[in-house]
C-alpha cells in the first residue's frame, strides 16, 4: 500500500487544531491549542472563538509539520472538520484549508466532526473491523450509530433534548465546579457511592435508542438545590456519582440492546464524554463476561483533534471522495456522511 499522508483541521469549537497522520493511521503530529479565555464566562464564546482560530490557524499548523518533519509539498491531502459546530470557528479552518488545497494543487476532504470523534479509534486500533456498533457522546451530542462499512452505516437513535456531555456541565455550573463540568464531576464521582440517590433513567423503558437528558437534568438541579449540595457539602461525592450512574446506565443499556438486536461483537466509544471512567468501567466490565470487543481512544484523543479528522479522512482518500472549492462550513447538528 502505497503512504499517504494527511494534514488535518480542526476548528469546530474552542479547540484549534492541526496534525499530520498516514493512511495507516500513523501519527505523526497532533496540536492542540485551547482557548483559555473561555474560563471566566464559564462555557464558550462563539465570536471570541473565532477569532482565538484566526490567531492561531497558522502557527498551530505549522508547528505540526515541523513535529512531523515534513514541509507542506510533503503532504498528499488536507482534511477539514465541516460540521457540526460553531459556524464563525468552523469557518476559520474551512477557509484555511481550501486556500492550503488550492495553493498547493492537493485534494480536499470534507470530513464530519461526529464522524471524525468516531475513527479517533483507529489511530490506536488500527486493526478494528467492520460492523461496529459507535456510541458517540459529548457535549453537544449523543447517537448511536451502527456502521456496516465506512459508506454503510445507520444511526439507531438520537438525543431528542440535552446530550449527555450537556447534562455534566450544566449541572458542574450549578455546582460551581469548573468548566468543563464532566472532567469534574468523574473525579469527585470516583470518592462517592453511586447507589446513594436514585435519579431517574430517561426513556430507559421506550422501544427505541433514543436518549433524553433535560429531564434528568432537572431532577438533578432540583436536589442540588433541595439539599443544598455545594463543594463543601459532605454528600458531594455521592451526587456526583449517583448522578453519573444515571447518565452512565443510559448509554450502557440502550447500546447493549442495540448490539444485541443487531448481532454487533464490537463497539466503540467517541466523544469526550467516551473518557469518562465510569462509562468504560461498566462496558469493560461487560466485555468481560461476554463475547464482545469495546474500544475507546486515550483521553486526549476523545477530545477534539485535528488527528481524528484526518482518521476519517483515510477512507474517503482512498474512495477518491474530494470536496471542491465550493465547499462551506454548516453548523447543522448530528452526524451524517458529507
């Protein structure tokens, strides 16, 4: 197989992004840069944003090249995060790419950012096959998607309010713990007892892989502020993982019935909300005592990245799938095939 390699762009939110990666899933660079100026408003700033990726574009990529001991007439194609995600930031890294595409007369690869959080797998696990069951799970987003092969592919079910990643860090607002909440809420969950309180299991009981987290949400605010649970409260731990257990217990089970109904022996985590413990632990725990395959990406990779972008990138390379000049940034939710 002959070595291609790929710089990838990510600007879908907060994070400005660039790695190199070959079509073995190789990587050789991959920069983050987050935007610290977020941290005192609490969540992100869209214009603000925008314009921390118009500062940091270019010395952000090249500084991957460099990492990878490569110049840009090395690289066979540039993959671009197109959507879901803020409009301004994704517009910043689109409109670097193509100029980059047309400049150096190099293919252009549109890539999903759902999709990208997904194949973030492949650069540690290169050896995954197809069918696979994908349970992606962050802050603006959770789906259960049933891949057949990379073209082939069916999403089983949505969230029909707040995602989950949503959920963690509303309620770490309302704890005033920092942002973001779900980072935070794992750790003090790990010093607590998860059978302590009973929040409810939204849509656990209906025939379908739906999830809905604003109801368990609410309950959760409500008893935050029902029993005055703060940081020096002594049940903290024990909300905290009680409430994750909600959360937790949701994805488990609806992905486990979806595996189940399908035939599916391998799943995988995406997301930033796929490097919560508590979700591994209870998949792993799974795995164990049957006959089935889960993998997840290491915590730096769950977030978002420029080499999970390239990843995706690998298999629309090889179908010759190329986007043309025209191609703008949408900020339409949800994971679909461009």
């Amino acid at each position: 197989m002959k070595k291609v390699t790929i710089l990838g762009i990510e600007t879908s939110c907060d994070d400005t992004s660039a790695a190199v990666i070959d079509n073995s899933f190789h990587i050789y660079s991959n920069i983050i840069s987050s935007q610290s100026i977020h941290e005192k408003f609490g969540g992100v700033v869209p214009e603000l944003a925008s314009r921390e990726h118009i500062k940091g574009i270019m010395p952000i990529v090249d500084i991957a090249l460099k990492e990878a001991k490569l110049s840009l007439n090395n690289i066979d194609a540039i993959a671009v995060s197109v959507n879901p995600g803020l409009i301004g930031s994704l517009l910043v890294g689109v409109s670097f790419a193509k100029g980059l595409a047309y400049s150096l007369g190099k293919p252009l690869i549109a890539v999903n950012h759902i999709l990208g959080h997904v194949f973030a797998n492949f650069l540690e696990q290169p050896e995954i096959e197809f069918p696979f069951m994908a349970l992606i799970v962050s802050g603006g987003h959770t789906e259960l998607v049933k891949f057949i092969s990379f073209n082939n592919f069916k999403i089983m079910g949505r969230t029909v309010d707040d995602a989950a990643g949503e959920a963690f860090d509303k309620i770490g607002k309302l704890l005033n713990l920092p942002f973001p909440g779900g980072p935070e809420i794992d750790n003090l969950a790990k010093n607590g007892n998860k059978n302590a309180i009973s929040f409810p299991l939204p849509m656990i009981k209906q025939a379908n892989y739906d999830f809905s987290f604003s109801g368990l949400k609410t309950s959760a605010a409500l008893y935050i502020q029902q029993n005055k649970i703060n940081t020096n409260n002594e049940n903290l731990c024990d909300f905290a993982a009680s409430f994750q257990n909600a959360i937790v217990q949701v994805l488990f089970r609806k992905t486990i019935s979806a595996i189940k109904e399908n035939n599916i022996k391998t799943v995988l985590l995406a997301g930033g909300v796929a490097a919560n413990s508590e979700l591994r632990n209870v998949f792993d725990n799974f795995a164990n005592k049957h006959d089935l395959c889960v993998f997840y990406p290491s915590e730096e990779l769950c977030t978002d990245n420029a080499a999970m972008i390239a990843a995706a990138s690998v298999f629309k390379y090889e179908k010759k799938q190329f986007a043309d000049l025209n191609l703008n940034a949408s900020s339409i939710k949800g994971f679909h095939q461009l």
